[in-house]
C-alpha cells in the first residue's frame, strides 16, 4: 500500500547543516578567533544535539526548543574551543545559523514533485519557527509543519511518530518517515510507519563513519528526493 | 512597518464553506431527504460553528477538534430538518464535507503570490488535519499550519494570537491577520496584529447581512487575496 503522507526529517535529510554551521562558524572566527578549525566546532556542535534533547526525551526536563539547546551548547563550546562569543546579537545570530542552513541539491525539486501525490511534512526535532525559517531560507515549502511543540516530544520516542500520525487523522501505516539515519527509521518502523532510507554520505563530511548505508529492512532506499519521487511513481 | 508573517483565516476567507457544504448536502439528500433545502441546512451548520465552540474557548470544556463538534451539531441538525444520517460511513462522509471546501477562485494564485514575499500562515479554528486536508484538495499549501492543536484554543480567545505568533518566533506587530470577519480581525488588533480585511460579499450566500464592509480601522482591506498580493506589492 502507498503511504497517504510522507514525514521528513530535516536536519541532514533536507539540508546540509554541517556546511551552514561551518560557514556562519568561520564568518564568527573571523572577528572572535577559535583555537581551532569551524569544521571541528560544528561536529562537536551537532554532537552535543542528541545528548541535549535526552533530559527533555526523559522528562526530567521540561520541554525547550532547540534554540535554547542550540545556545546553551554554543557556550559550552565556546570554553573547549577557547573563542569568545561576542556581544548578545553576535551570539543570537550565530544561535541562528540553525535557522539558515542550505539544503541538498535535490530538495527543493524532490518536495515539489512529492507534494504533487503525498501530503509532506516536516518532521524534524526542530521548533516550528526554526522548520519554517529553513524552508523560506532556501524557497521550499511543506504542506504541514509538525514541529516538536505539536508532538511535544523529540524523536526517537514512539509518541513522537504516533502524535504526528494522528495530527494528520491518519494511521500510523498510512504514513512513510523519510530520513537520512537507520536509527530514525527504526524507530519509525517500531510504530507502524513505511520506511524511506536517504543516503547522505557527506553530511557529517569526509570522515562520516555512521549512516552510509540502510541498516534495516526499509521500504524504499534512495539516492536522494528527487530519487525518492521517481520511484514512488510521482511525475 | 511591512509584516513578516500573514495569519489567514480560513473558512470563508479563503475557502468557500457554503457552496462546498451545500453540494456534500445536496448529494446526502438524493438518498436521505429533508424538509428543507441543503443551503438552509448549511446555514443552519455553520451558525451552530460558533456557540459549539463556546465552552472550549471558556474553559468548561476541554480541547475538542472541529471534526467532533461538527458531527455533534450535525446530529442535531438531522433532528430539527428530519432527515437520516445513513449509516456510519455516510455520517462520516457528510462531517467530512468541511474537509472538501472549494477555495475561492483568487485563493491559489494568491497565496502563491504572497508566499514569495511573508510567511503564510494557516491559522484557523480547524484542527490541523483539517486544514492540510482542505489545502491539498485546493492544491495551495501554506508555509506553516498554526491548527487549533497548535494555539490549544480557539479565536477570538487573545491567546490564539499570541501563541500563533510565538510559534513563528515573531512579535505580534510582525504578524498580519488575513480574514474576511471583522471580529477576527478586531480581536487580533487587540494583541498587536496587523490587519487586513478580504471582502467576501457571499460568503452566507445572496442575503448575507454581515461583513460585507469593514467595520474597523484596517491596515488593508481588498476584494481577494490577489488584490491582497498587489496592495502589498508582491510580484
């Protein structure tokens, strides 16, 4: 059966944030030098993502956005790598280049063509503004944003796929995760969800080590969306 | 100041909620007849809109989606114009009427038009699969769905606005409300919004007696969502 809606995630699915984060990074450096190289601070930026998210995840913290996560690891990075972060706007502004991240090639084209025969929503663990933000930075745009204040929770915890189901009125097996990460998917699979695995070897860039290849059994692999819409039949 | 985002109410400012109804009623009818005419039944539909949403925005009832309400007041209405609602399916067929409105015939080309220039918001009473489903059966899409899940309450209620605007990240004074109904707009200048006023003469069909003119101090007030889009200079 064809899913009736596909959910994306964002972050390295739809855009390249290692190259966004590194440029504004350097752009920052320039004026506020690091100890070291923008690449390294935006590894170790993304890395301390999922550690952050895990108190909300547990509920032994309530919910934050991810600006807030985004800034609060910014200042701890900014100790490790020995840069000074500058004045309030300077720090909001780098806080922000989440919100200025360029896309894949294939994005923009592959929504456009999938928004022709499926509803497509962003399912990112991003806040709505920071979903919207992306989407007008780079002129795309979804048919429903599920933002991680709609489903009030950040993936993988089940009750984020099982909320963004019902918030469409659709049954979990009606819906197909589209994402660049194994463990995404599963997570997905576990509540019912069809699958759609996306390679993107270069999102964490030359070294990347996880993520190369499908590690389950999903659905649909693909090169990318523009791959995914030619082989769900979409014109 | 030139807003960031426009706020779009949806159900008879963009969509056309009695010929759409009228029509899911008239095809009812062949197979369940009723006392009256379908369009008494639409009118009749839509007026019970309001009070049913009565104990939601006061507190006395908790958050319930339109699909719910609209099925609770349909039953009634079978009572009072003494026609049988059919079986489960034709029941849920006919709630869903409101889920398969025709838009107006500027909606597309202008939201499309104003989509370049602001972000474009749904922000409507419906609840979010409502709102994805009536724009996919229009073929628009907005940039975000600010549904009632979203604001967990319903306009005119204050808070629909000011949450609406959080959720974009925004001040008030950045967002636009876009609605054809001066009470909406009227609450919504009230937290700060900017306010436009789309003229929808028939809207309640050939003898509408309300918000034919505006009746308060607008920032734009024009005949479609076209002429939206020329009087705030997008291509």
């Amino acid at each position: 059966m064809t899913p009736k809606a596909l959910l994306f995630d964002v972050f390295g699915t739809v855009v390249d944030w290692r190259s966004g984060i590194t440029r504004d990074l350097a752009i920052h450096f320039q004026t506020h030098p690091s100890n070291t190289d923008p690449e390294s601070v935006a590894d170790a930026w993304r890395a301390e993502y999922q550690p952050s998210m895990e108190p909300v995840r547990s509920g032994r913290r309530g919910y934050v956005d991810l600006d807030t996560l985004h800034a609060e690891n910014l200042v701890k990075l900014s100790k490790e790598y020995e840069f000074d972060l500058g004045d309030e706007n300077k720090t909001v502004w780098l806080t922000k280049a989440w919100h200025r991240l360029p896309c894949w090639p294939d994005s923009v084209a592959g929504i456009e063509r999938l928004k022709r025969q499926f509803i497509c929503a962003s399912q990112s663990n991003g806040h709505i503004a920071l979903a919207v933000n992306l989407a007008k930075y780079n002129n795309y745009s979804w048919d429903v944003i599920l933002g991680a204040e709609v489903v009030r929770t950040y993936k993988p915890d089940p009750d984020a796929y099982k909320r963004a189901a019902a918030c469409l009125g659709l049954e979990p097996s009606s819906c197909m995760m589209v994402a660049a990460h194994n463990y995404d998917l599963k997570a997905a699979q576990d509540v019912g969800f069809k699958t759609a695995f996306v390679r993107r070897p270069s999102e964490h860039g030359p070294n990347q080590a996880i993520d190369l290849e499908a590690t389950g059994d999903w659905d649909v692999c693909v090169e990318s969306l523009t791959d995914l819409a030619t082989k769900l039949s979409c014109r």
